[in-house]
C-alpha cells in the first residue's frame, strides 16, 4: 500500500506532467523541478485545488551550484586526525575557481544551471510539505518569477535571495537589500565572493565618521598557524608556573 508522500507523488505527476522537469522521491521528501515559464502555474495550482492545498510557503532560498561536486578535502586517502586531512597543495587551500578571473567565459562554463530558487510549501489542512526547485535560464542575470502575488510571505524571503545571492525575483515589488549594507558590493553567499570580502569598515576617530577601506585581511583557508616563543632550551624543563609557550590557531 503507497503511502501519503507516494500518494501525493502520483497525484502531482499526473497533474502537472510535462510541466515538471523532473519530480524527485527521497527520503520521504518529494521535490519537484519547475522551469521558470511554468513555475507561477504550478504555484497557483498547489495553493488552490482541493487535492493539493498548499496554502502556506514556509522559506524561498537561494543556491547557487557553481563548482557543485568538487571538493577541496582529499578525505579518500587522507588519515582520519592531524592536518593531513588538509588540502591539495596545488589549490592553496581553496577550491580551483576561486583563482579564476571572473568573467563571461567563467559564467557560461556552469552550463547555465548555476542559481536556483528552492521553495518550502506545507499544506496546513492535509498536514504534507513539498520542496519546488526553479532554476534561473540565465547565470549571467539570473530572473526567477516572484510568487509573492500568490504566498505574500514571499515578501522578504525573495529579497534575501536577492540581496546574497543576486537572483532578481521579476515582480516583486520593491525587491531591494534586506540584510547587507546599504553600499554593499556583490552578493555575500556567491561562491565566486571573495572569502574576506571586498571593503572593511572601521571607524575614523579624526573623520568622526565610518569609513569604507579596501580589505586587509589575507585570506587563509584549512592552513594551520602555530605560534611559537622560543625563549628557553628545549632539553631544559619548564617552570611549575610557566604559561604554554606554543599555540595553535
């Protein structure tokens, strides 16, 4: 006997069809693929017929899946304790692209499946949740329809996406930064963002005023630093009172 997510698995599927790319069983989790001409009529359709009644959008976030699969930890051959978990010496602690310039090339590399909003629904009258995944056609300017004229929760989730990630939801009503400063450059949660960011900002005794400077903070990833203060002997014995004299970071 199927059970309730298979049950509601085969409802979806027979309902929308071709209007899905793809519709995803796993772990007791349905996740459907809608393209972005298709997603407001899926959305509309889960919200108000009988069968569905997902009245409620709990969360819209975004992805993004430049670089997805790679990895910088080599943990196959790597001991299981120490720094030998370390990385590759040849990615200088970060992963590949993050050494690549940015540019038109870099962007049409990802296949034009980089960014993502994924949506949260949950059917408060049948007790079911349901995952929706739509992929922007464009990784240069991704644009994803907004759904807040049918979940107007939408709202400020749509503007979160926008402002870490750079996803214009076409429709929103004023889709502008809700988290980042107001002089903010690029989007935070980009995995081609610079580790330690564009500016840092300090305040300006003399200025009386905060003031934006580039950012001087050297990016180290996964290296270990050690701290040491040699100051005695090594074959001669510490002091009962004496402080650690070496430190990890």
């Amino acid at each position: 006997m199927a059970g309730r997510i298979e049950t509601l698995k085969q409802q979806i599927d027979e309902r929308f069809g071709d209007r899905l790319e793809s519709s995803i069983l796993d772990l007791d989790e349905l996740t459907l693929e809608v393209a972005p001409g298709d997603l407001l009529e899926v959305c509309a359709a889960l919200r108000d017929e009988a069968d569905l009644r997902f009245e409620q959008l709990i969360d819209v976030c975004g992805v993004d899946y430049l670089g997805y699969g790679d990895a910088e930890w080599e943990t196959r051959e790597a001991s299981g304790h120490g720094f030998s978990r370390g990385v590759d010496a040849s990615t200088a602690g970060r992963l590949a692209f993050l050494h690549q310039e940015l540019s038109v090339d870099t962007v049409e590399d990802s296949g034009g499946r980089r960014f993502a909003a994924v949506y949260q629904l949950l059917s408060v009258s049948k007790n079911q949740r349901l995952r929706i995944r739509c992929f922007a056609p464009d990784d240069g300017l991704p644009v994803i329809p907004s759904v807040i004229d049918i979940w107007s929760s939408a709202n400020w989730f749509e503007r979160e996406a926008f402002d870490l990630y750079g996803i214009i939801f076409e429709g929103h009503p004023d889709l502008r930064r809700i988290l980042t400063d107001y002089g903010f450059i690029g989007h935070p949660f980009r995995k081609d963002f610079p580790l330690s960011g564009n500016v840092e900002v300090r305040y300006d005794a003399e200025k009386q005023r905060v003031v934006y400077e580039p950012v001087s903070i050297e990016p180290r990833v996964l290296v270990p630093k050690v701290i040491r203060t040699e100051t005695r002997r090594r074959n001669e014995p510490p002091a009962e009172d004496s402080e650690p004299e070496a430190e990890s970071v």
